[in-house]
C-alpha cells in the first residue's frame, strides 16, 4: 500500500514539475495541467470545480490547484509534494531572470522583448478560456452557458473582481441548471 501512495506521490511531484517547467506562465499552466491530470488523477468535473475554486479564494491560482490536485490524488503529503512541484521551477527561473534582468535592465532590447511577448501572452489566455468554456458546455452549446459566459465577461470589462465574478456565475448556475448537469 505504501508503495501505491508513494507512486501517486512521485507521479504528482513529476506532472508539476512538468507543468510549471514547460509553460511557467499561469493561464497557460492550466490547460496543460488539463491534459496532464483529467483522466489520469481526476475527473473533468473535478478538474473545473478545481479551477473554479482556485479563482474564488485569494491568492496564488497556480498554489491552489496544485493543492487541490495534490489532495484529491494523494491525501495531505500529496499536497505538499504537488506543492514541490509547483514552487521549484518557478523559483529557480525567477532567480535566473532576475539576475538577468539585473545585467541587462536599461536596454531598449529588453523593452522589445516585453512588448513582443505581451500578445502571445493575451493568446495563451484566450486558448485557456475556450478550453474551458468547451469543457464546460461540453457537445451542445446550451444558451445558459452562453448567458453566464454573457455576463462574465460584461462583469470583467466593468472591473468587478474575478473572485465575484466567478462566485456570482457558480450562484447563477445553481439559478439556472439547479440540480441537472450539462451534457
């Protein structure tokens, strides 16, 4: 049985290494950690209750899923091995772009290189964001989906905080589909 759990264990430790290696960058880390986890250590429904959940509460999204996620397959040492995984590599890239940054701060490259990135960075969050609408509507586009997607993103363009946001589309979800699932 130990053996078991200390392969779940490894297993959690290796896919956030993984995750947060090949794409560091938080909005693009979810879809990865998508394929990476649906079907392996949890279920879809799991994985976008997860998210959901990781938005509402305060502080680190990327933290909060791989706690989440941690849990779910391994207990409370998976937590903390999800965790390794998570904080690792983005501490020691952080390290190395800072001393770079440190060289190189006053020249116009490095201003060239920000601006270059800034679209892909904007692409990568509107992938992740259709990944998960369509994981959440599934085959059929049902017109609540479409409303609650409606007033998300109003909700978003006047500036309202994405914790109600998200608390408000889950309380109009129960309104809307009460005790029925999409299909």
């Amino acid at each position: 049985m130990k053996e078991k759990k200390f392969s779940v264990w490894l297993r959690l430790l290796w896919m956030f290494l993984k995750v947060n290696i090949l794409s560091p960058s938080g909005p693009a880390s979810v879809g990865f950690l998508y394929e990476e986890a649906v079907g392996k250590i949890m279920t879809e429904e799991q994985f976008v209750e997860a998210v959901g959940f990781s938005n509402v509460l305060p502080g680190s999204e990327a933290l909060k899923l791989a706690m989440f996620v941690g849990f779910s397959a391994g207990g409370v040492p998976g937590v903390f091995t999800a965790l390794l995984g998570a904080i690792l590599p983005p501490t020691v890239l952080m390290l190395i772009v800072a001393a770079l940054l440190q060289q190189f701060q006053n020249e116009e490259r490095l201003t060239g290189f920000v601006a270059g990135m800034s679209p892909a960075v904007a692409a990568l969050i509107v992938v992740v964001a259709w990944e998960l609408f369509h994981a959440g509507s599934r085959k059929k586009i049902d017109h609540r989906v479409m409303l609650i997607t409606l007033l998300s993103a109003i909700a978003f363009w006047f500036e309202i905080p994405s914790p109600f946001v998200l608390l408000g589309a889950g309380i109009l979800g129960v309104v809307l589909f009460g005790k029925r699932r999409i299909r």
